[in-house]
C-alpha cells in the first residue's frame, strides 16, 4: 500500500491506497513542535487502527508546506516505517508545465492539486483550496499550471478578528440562521461565511474572464464542504484531492 502525507500549516492529512483505491484517511491537527519519534509513533498508531502494518506499506509520499516539519516526517518515516519517501519537490515528474515565474515558488499542495485535476476532470479548471490560506489555482485547457490567487483562509481570520479586536469572542464556523446577524457570534459568522461565498464567486467570475466559461470550478481542503453548501459556482467537492495528487506524482515517478 502507499501511504500519501500531505503537511499543511493547519493540518496533517494523511491516507493509504491500494492501487488507485483510497482507503483509510485521516486529518489531524498539525503540531509544530512534534519531534520525528513522535510523528513516527502515531504513523504506526494509525496504521495498527487501519489493520495494517508496516510491512504493508510499499511506498510512500509526500507533499509539505511547512519546511521546518519536513525534515522530521522524513526522518519518522525511514525510522519508523523502513522507507524513504518520495518528496514532491524540484526534480521530480509531475506530467504538468507550470508557468508561474518562479515554478519553485509554487507550493506543493498546489501542485498536487493541479495534477489530480487534470487527470480526474481536465482542464480549464480553477481549483479552491480551503486551508489555511485559501488559494485559487488556474489550470488551463492543455493542463498547465498557470497561477492564481492567495488570501487568507477563514480559520486563519477569524483566529485574526478574536485576536486582534479586543471585544470579538472567538467563534466555531458555523451557518448563522440569517445574513443580518442579530448577535456579535452570528454576525462574525455571517461575516465570515458568507463573506467568504460571495468572494469565491467573485473570483470564480473572474477566473472565467481569463479561462473560459467552461472552466471547471473544484473545491478542496478541509472547509470545502461547508462553503460549497452556500453557493452554486463550485461544481466538484473534492476534500481529499491533494492525496490523490500524490499518488499520482508517486506513480510517475515509479
């Protein structure tokens, strides 16, 4: 089996296939100051839950956007689970042309996303990654890599508005019962939800302008579900999408 591990600043997603069949998966909360025999002892606490063993493991992947985190996985992962890693990285095939100016610059996940994309539903696509920058990624008719836009994710400000404003409470994302909130929580919540929808569907509009109305809109990440729900510009909800990226980054390259 493959065990696929993508390092985000938020989370840690995680999941193992068999052929191009995703099994067993998890998202956890990523923890910064974890050492490499921690990450190590809670691979193997996952797969004993999964019914698996170490033995069962044939390959494995990864993506990070947390460099001082890298390391450390890579490390659990030859200790722990006696294989080196495939990183997705300069260097490696991914089947896509990116034209970004500095292709390096391109984060991991991104580039993940991008290959699932133009292999499960081609191009021209945008694809809406909710973590914790949301990030809007234009993929071509021809399956290039093209860019796109970064803002912050809807954790990460109202994590800002409780911190920075001194009467906000901090609050759990959830749907108001209306747009007019008649409370400061279901305010913050209409704020940030539905805030949120309606800049997607400015962006998707835009995106459209320079791709083509038959672009694709894909959404990902671990909040994809709760905004596609509000809106009706995003046509796939894909959460696990950056896993399926790396499988077949890893299969490329093998």
């Amino acid at each position: 089996m493959l065990l696929v591990i993508d390092i985000g600043n938020t989370n840690l997603t995680l999941g193992l296939y068999e052929g191009d069949t995703l099994g067993p998966h998890w998202r956890l909360a990523t923890d910064h100051n974890r050492m490499p025999d921690e990450y190590g002892l809670q691979f193997l606490g996952l797969l004993q839950n999964a019914g698996k063993t170490v033995k069962d493991i044939t390959g494995i992947s990864v993506a990070s956007v947390v460099p001082p985190l890298t390391g450390r996985v890579i490390q659990a992962c030859e200790e722990y689970l006696k294989q080196k890693p495939l990183v997705v990285d300069t260097g490696i095939k991914t089947g896509i042309k990116i034209r970004y100016e500095d292709p390096r610059a391109v984060g991991a996940d991104r580039v993940c996303d991008a290959v699932a994309v133009i292999k499960l539903y081609g191009g021209p696509a945008c694809v809406v990654d909710f973590g914790t920058a949301t990030t809007f990624n234009a993929i071509t008719k021809d399956g290039e890599y093209l860019g796109g836009a970064i803002t912050a994710g809807i954790n990460l400000a109202a994590e800002a508005l409780y911190t920075r404003a001194a009467k906000l409470p901090r609050i759990d994302l959830q749907l108001p019962p209306s747009v007019i909130g008649k409370n400061t929580v279901h305010a913050m919540q209409s704020g940030l939800l539905f805030g949120y929808v309606s800049m997607v569907e400015g962006m998707v509009a835009r995106f459209k302008n320079e791709l083509g109305s038959d672009m694709k809109v894909i959404a990902t990440g671990g909040l994809a579900e709760v905004v596609a729900k509000e809106t009706k510009v995003i046509d796939i909800i894909s959460p696990w999408l950056t896993l399926e990226g790396l499988r077949l980054i890893w299969e490329l390259n093998h």
